[in-house]
C-alpha cells in the first residue's frame, strides 16, 4: 500500500509539472483574433476581456472599454472560441488496439488506470477541451470522483469533469464474461435490478461524488450477441425519478430501437449511440427533449480495430447503419450532443468525432455549436461555460485557422485557458 501510493504521487507531481498555467489576476487581458465564435454565430473584429476567472467584456473591440494595466494577444489569423465540451469520455480507458477492453478492467491495477488517466486528462485539455463528460470508469469503482478532485485542487492539469462513476448495468447483460463462471471476475459496471435494487445503487453513486447517472437500456446480450433492451420502462422511469429528486441527469446507452424507445419514454437526457434510430424512436426523442450523442468515432475506430479499411472496404453494416442513423436525427432536428466515446480511441484525438460529424453530413457550424452551447445547455451548465460570454467562466481556446471553412482546423490548437488559467500560450 504504501509503495502504491509513493508511485501514484510520483505520477501526480511529474504530470502537474509537464504543463504550467498562468492565472489572470488584477490585470485585464485582451484577447483579439480575426474571428470570434461565441457558441452561437461567428465574428469578426471582435475581441474579449478576462480577468480572474470570468469573461467582463466580449464584443466589436471599437466598443470594447479600457482598463489598465492590461495584457494583449493579438491572434493573427486565428479563430477564437469557447472552450470545447467532450460529451462522452472514458478517462479510465484507453484504445482496444492497445489492450482489449475486458483485459483492461480484469488486468490493469488501478495504480495503471489511473497513472494513465492523469496522461489523458492532460491531452484532452491540450486539444481544447476544458470539460468533459465522463460516462463510467469501467471496472476501476470511483476513481474518476479522485481524478476529478485533483484536477479541481490544481494538482494536475485536466479538464473540468462531469462525472458518472460506476454506471449501471442489469444483471447479467455486461462484461466481461468468463467461460469459466466458478471464477470471480470485476464487472465494467455495477449491477442493479429493480426498482429498489436501482433506487439503491443511483442513491449510493450520488452519495459517492457522481454528477450524474449512466444506464444501460439495452446491451449485446441478444442472440448472436445481438443489441437487446436490459431494463424495463418501468425500471428507467424510477431511474429518471430518483436522480432528478437530486438534481442529477441520467443518460443512456442504447443502440437498437426498443432500448432507445425505452430510454426516450422515460425522459433520460441523452442517448448515447444510437445506432439503429428510425423514424418512430426520434419522434419520442423529440417530444420528450431527449438529445443524441451518436459517438460515430468510436464505431469507426472499432472497425478498423477488426480490420476494416476506410476508403478501400465499403462500410460495414453497423457503420452503414450508424450514418443513416445520424442523417436521420439531422434531418427530424433531433437535439445532437457531440462526444466521441473517447477512450476507445485515443484521448487528444477528440477532434476526430468534429471531422466524423461533418463527413456524416452536419455543418461546420453546427458541429462547433454541439460541442459548447448545445453540450453546456444540454449538460445542466450553460450559465457557466459553453459561450463567450460576459459573466461567464473564463474557458476558451484559438485555432489557426476558420473552422467554419475546414474543420479540421480544430487540431491546430494554439490557445488554451480555463477558467482565466492559460494552459496553452499564443
């Protein structure tokens, strides 16, 4: 135990120490760049004011007022922006090329996941995104309430997390499975059954530091490992009740129709995958305010991972079936979230879901808007962040470039501040 936590501080210091940030204080900075986005449309001649933490100006610079002493950055041909949201993230997991997901959770120690945590948390603030929803640690308990903590008491340099700890399971439906069933084995996830049995464990996540509650409203348990719905309406239902009598969200993971009409009936916040979503399912998603994060580079990373080759294989079904999806919820104007499921892919390649989004069919612009003011409106914390804003926290970064005219300008980071720190110097 004590070697243990020896070799975890020693992580913690040597990561703190790989990225400095400077903190606004009495003085003001003026931010100026050829165009600004302040989460709704895009400006030019435009410039901002922070001091401290928050935003105390934002607007044409020839209505901006003066104050002194103050700093400038003058962002040549650089597009300034606030900071991105990712909205589906597994800080505890890193690629299934790498390491196969069920001998992640059966193998690692936590000592590793979390040492590997900390090194994610600093690239995901390095591409730009000052906040990220955490949907599970898969395996590794609560130890994303920790990585959070030390992010917030400054002992490493992360993104701000909403955090979902365990997420919740029906018994039997998730990994990893052993052929061998005499043999005990750490579930990806905590089980529950019930109405009791959920009331239980959400109340018990809660109580232990979860931001929010992540269920599983279907899993490949099917025939032929096929998607099938885990819990009742009746069980998602208590589950919404019981988490919105404390102010928390519930999200869920569901891929074929029944999961996600199950899901969107009971008033979750988002559906994360979606990957089978027709006419019917995005209907009640609509009527019920219920948001898609479809999380198309995780289902393109796990194709290549069994050994398909994009631009000389045709699609596969699920791909296929996954960009129909996503057109179709664009085309119904169905709420979309971004959010990669980062972690099944690699943590600082965020950016990687924008490009997937527009190839799919989404605009540059709508695209940028999903991941600040549609994922911080969605999320429950649009008064904080999300937008360039008068009043607001201090989160924003600046590309080279205009991503509105190239999208994968977002990789060419050259700014990043979070609340009034600057991780990231012009």
């Amino acid at each position: 135990m004590v070697i243990f936590r020896h070799f975890l501080i020693f992580i913690l210091l040597s990561a703190s120490l790989s990225v400095s940030a400077t903190q606004t204080t009495d003085s003001f900075l003026l931010i100026k760049a050829d165009h600004l986005f302040d989460g709704e449309q895009m400006h030019t001649g435009w410039g901002i004011w922070v001091q401290g933490q928050k935003i105390v100006a934002v607007g044409p610079l020839s209505g901006l007022p003066t104050h002194s002493p103050y700093k400038t950055f003058d962002l040549k041909g650089k597009t300034l922006l606030p900071g991105l949201i990712e909205g589906h993230s597994h800080l505890l997991l890193h690629p299934y090329n790498e390491t196969k997901w069920d001998k992640q959770v059966m193998d690692e120690s936590d000592a590793e996941r979390v040492a590997r945590a900390v090194v994610h948390a600093r690239s995901t603030l390095m591409a730009g995104f000052t906040t990220v929803r955490d949907l599970g640690t898969e395996g590794a308990g609560y130890a994303d309430v920790g990585l959070k903590t030390a992010i917030e008491k400054g002992i490493i340099p992360g993104p701000r997390m909403l955090i979902a700890t365990r997420a919740i399971v029906a018994t039997g439906s998730y990994g990893p499975k052993l052929g061998n069933l005499n043999h005990q084995v750490i579930k990806g996830a905590a089980e529950a059954d019930g109405v009791e049995g959920l009331t239980k464990e959400i109340r018990q996540q809660m109580g232990n530091g979860a931001d929010l509650i992540k269920v599983y409203a279907d899993y490949r348990w099917g025939p032929d490992n096929t998607p099938a719905p885990t819990f009742t309406l009746e069980e998602l239902r208590k589950a919404v009740e019981v988490s919105a009598s404390a102010g928390k969200q519930v999200v869920a993971h569901a891929s074929n129709i029944e999961g996600m009409k199950r899901a969107a009936l009971a008033r979750v916040s988002t559906i994360e995958h979606g990957d089978y979503g027709n006419h019917e399912v995005f209907d009640l998603m609509l009527r019920n305010n219920v948001a898609l994060c479809a999380t198309l580079g995780a289902t393109e990373a796990t194709a290549t991972y069994d050994g398909w080759k994009k631009g000389i294989m045709p699609p596969t079904d699920r791909i296929a079936a996954k960009k129909k999806s996503f057109q179709l919820a664009l085309q119904k104007s169905v709420t979309i979230c971004f959010g990669g499921d980062v972690g099944v892919f690699t943590h600082g390649d965020n950016v990687r879901e924008m490009e997937l989004m527009v190839e799919y069919g989404m605009k540059p612009v709508d695209v940028i808007k999903s991941a600040t003011s549609i994922n911080a409106k969605v999320f429950g914390i649009g008064d904080k962040i999300g937008r360039l804003q008068k009043g607001l926290l201090a989160d924003m970064i600046a590309v080279d470039g205009n991503p509105l005219e190239d999208i994968s300008v977002m990789r060419k980071i050259v700014l990043v501040m979070k609340e009034g720190k600057i991780y990231l110097h012009p």
